[in-house]
C-alpha cells in the first residue's frame, strides 16, 4: 500500500506527563483470550526446542578440544541465534497482547497517539490543525479491524488513522471537545486541502543513510576493469600468487584463505542489512548471523578435512592450535581482501546508492549463489590440484580461475543494480 499525504512524526520513548494543561487519555484496548491462548502454547513449543539447544551449545562451549567439537559449538550458537528470532518476537507479541494499552495525548499543536506498554512504547504526532472528520466507525464483522469493535477513525492527509477499541457512541462529543480545548485547535470537516495530499511517503528503501561516496551522474554506469573497486578486488587478489611463489603456500592455505573471504563477504552483507533494514535488521540480522555462521562452520569443516588434513587423516576433527597458526600466516591476504570488501561497500554500495530499490528479504539471500559458486570453482580445482600434485604452475591455475570468476561476478552484481 503506497501511503501519500500528510506523514506523522514517529518516536520510541517514555510515556511522560502531560502537564496540567495538556489531555492524557488511556484507550479502551480489547484483548482477544483466544488469539492470546494460542500464541502463548506457539511460544512455548518454540521455546522448548531452544532451551534444549541452550543446554547443549554450553556443553559444547565447556569442553572443546579439537576442531570438529569447536565447529559443533558454533553450529549450535549459529541455530539458537537463527530459531531464537521466533520465540522472541512472539514473547514480545504475547507481552503487548496482554499488557499493551493506545494512550491519547493532546497539548498545544501536538495530538500523540502512544501504543506500547506501561511508561514505554511507539508514538504518532500529528498536528491538530490538519486532523479532519474525527468519528467513531463500526467495523464489519470479520474484517481487519472488527478485534476494535466500535473505535474513534479521523482523516490526515490521504490516510485514515484509527484509535481505541469498545468506544461508546456518547464518549465522542466529549473526546472531540476535550482534544480541541487542550490543543487550542478546532478539528476540521470535509475534504482535504490539495497541498496535504501531494508528497508520497518516503520509505527506508528510498532514504539515504549517508552522503553518497560517487558522483550521482556516475551512479548508473556500469563497472569496468579499470573501476577502483574492480582494481582493488584484483589487487588484493594477486597476494595469494604471491605467497604461492615467494612464500610457498599450499593448496590448504589458498583454501582456508577463501574461506575467511567467505566470512569477510557475509560481515559486509550484515551491513547491509543493516543499512537497508534499519530497525528491521535488529531482527534480520542475528537470524542471518545465525544461519550463515552454522553454514560457514560446516563449510570450514569440509574445507580443513579434505583440503588441510587430508582424506588420509585419521585424527580427530584437528588441533586448534595449528588451525589458529593457518590463520596467522594468512593474515597479510585476509587484510588485504577486507580492505576490498570494505572499499566495495562504501564506494558501491554507499556511493551508488545500491541500497535503492533493494529488500532485507534478498539481501539476506545474495551472498550465498557467489559463495556456493565461487567455492564449487576451487573444490574443482583443488581436487585436479591434488590429483596432478600440489606444483605451482598448476596452483597458480586455480588462483587464476577464482580471480576470473570472483570479479565477473563483482561486475555481474553491480550490473543487476
């Protein structure tokens, strides 16, 4: 639904007094026991299965030893912190169906609707002078706001705004006097003037969460190999040959050195998210830092057993101390895909405006097809690795291939935008 006109201010706060001048009035609020009951036992049986998870990530965080345990505690944590998204909003829910109350506000130029719970929640200004057609509406039965029952309805902008619920007929003349006595405003009848029905609703997607990095005139154009972030990408790709030629490293630390790309690539989507989501990204966003860290620790898993142990390998799951070491030798080629990363994000992302017509929903989706695609490359090439020998020419044929694709797709993705 596109919403235009007039907009209210919004705010989370306090629900503060008044004054003795000012109108502070709570709403009737029905509560429907049935929808209460219902939603009460969904919880609990999401619950269950979190509290179990609960005991068994911290027996799994008290005794780890090798790798395979450490990757079993961090696939537990990523599914608690995935399933916990659940039973936390509708505790939440729960909490505001039984507990939640609308209060009405009125002092000189301000009417405030507040809906939350006792001293806290979410509130709408409006301005009195623009409120028009205040009534009390009777809803159909069935219909998305028959829960109200009989319940005030005034007209602001373009759009409708409802209040209360189990309203008397006889109450309205009373409310309507006492609003206008405490705003010092007379609450109009009839249409909307043309002025407050012009300027559409201005959405997340369309507001901009910083000053733009690039030259808008540049936003549109597609990237080329010559592009700063297109650069940067092979830059910081070319390190691995590096350390394959001068330094000696192995198929396994071109594989571990990928992986940690895969997270880099999953920490920048996070922001992201954030950026698109804003306070939806407070729920989206641990539900998406749950399910891609238990991925990418099944992922590393798979990575270190066949690529740093071997399929030969008969020990168990890997001694910490020697993944950390693998970690530390890469640490120049890690920083340095990061700072592209980062680089990408704030010059792309940010300076293009990539933000635009995009949806918590397909960001969430995004990293994983380059991801999966771009690993599926270097198991491909890892097991020909392995089957002609771990030479350096054919190595360097891998590295080649993943710097191929991964920037086709950096270019492909900024295309899409």
């Amino acid at each position: 639904m596109i919403r235009k006109g007039l907009r209210p201010g919004f705010k989370i706060g306090l629900d503060l007094p008044v004054g003795t001048d000012g109108l502070r009035q709570v709403l009737p609020f029905r509560r429907s026991w049935i929808a209460i009951a219902i939603l009460a036992i969904m919880d609990i049986v999401f619950i269950i299965p979190a509290v179990i998870t609960i005991q068994q990530a911290a027996e799994g965080w008290n005794e780890f030893d090798s790798l395979f345990d450490l990757v079993g505690a961090l696939f537990l944590s990523g599914w608690l912190l995935g399933w916990s998204i659940a039973p936390l909003l509708m505790t939440g829910i729960l909490v505001l169906m039984l507990f939640g109350r609308e209060v009405l506000k009125a002092r000189p130029g301000t009417v405030e609707i507040l809906i939350g719970l006792p001293l806290f929640g979410i509130s709408a200004r409006y301005d009195p002078s623009k409120m028009r057609n205040l009534r009390i509406e009777h809803p159909v039965e069935k219909s998305g706001k028959s829960w109200r029952g009989s319940h005030l309805v005034f007209d602001y902008g373009a759009n409708s705004v409802a209040l209360g619920s189990a309203i008397r007929d006889d109450e309205l003349s009373e409310l309507t006097s006492q609003i206008q006595i405490a705003t010092g405003t007379a609450l109009r009848r009839g249409d909307a003037l043309p002025e407050e029905l012009q300027a559409k609703w201005e959405t997340a997607e369309e507001k901009s969460p910083a000053q733009p990095l690039a030259d808008p005139v540049s936003e549109g154009a597609p990237l080329t190999l010559a592009s700063p972030t297109t650069l940067a990408l092979i830059i910081a790709n070319l390190i691995p040959i590096a350390g394959t030629v001068f330094l000696g490293w192995k198929l396994s630390d071109v594989m571990v050195l990928y992986w940690a790309e895969s997270a880099v690539v999953g920490f920048f989507n996070l922001c992201k998210i954030a950026v698109i989501g804003r306070w939806m990204a407070l729920l989206a966003g641990p539900f998406f830092a749950g399910h891609f860290g238990g991925f990418m620790a099944v992922h590393f898993l798979f990575i270190y057993t066949i690529f740093v142990e071997g399929l030969q390998n008969d020990s168990a799951g890997g001694d910490l101390g020697t993944v950390a070491q693998l970690f530390i030798g890469l640490w120049p080629a890690l920083a340095a895909l990061f700072i592209s990363h980062a680089f990408s994000f704030f010059q792309n992302f940010i300076g293009r405006r990539e933000y635009l017509k995009r949806s918590v929903q397909t960001q969430m989706s995004e990293p994983y097809s380059r991801i999966i695609f771009m690993h599926l490359i270097l198991i491909f090439g890892g097991g020909v690795t392995m089957i002609l020998g771990e030479t350096t020419p054919v190595l360097l044929v891998v590295i080649g291939l993943k710097i191929y694709f991964d920037v086709k797709a950096h270019m492909k993705e900024r295309l899409k935008r």
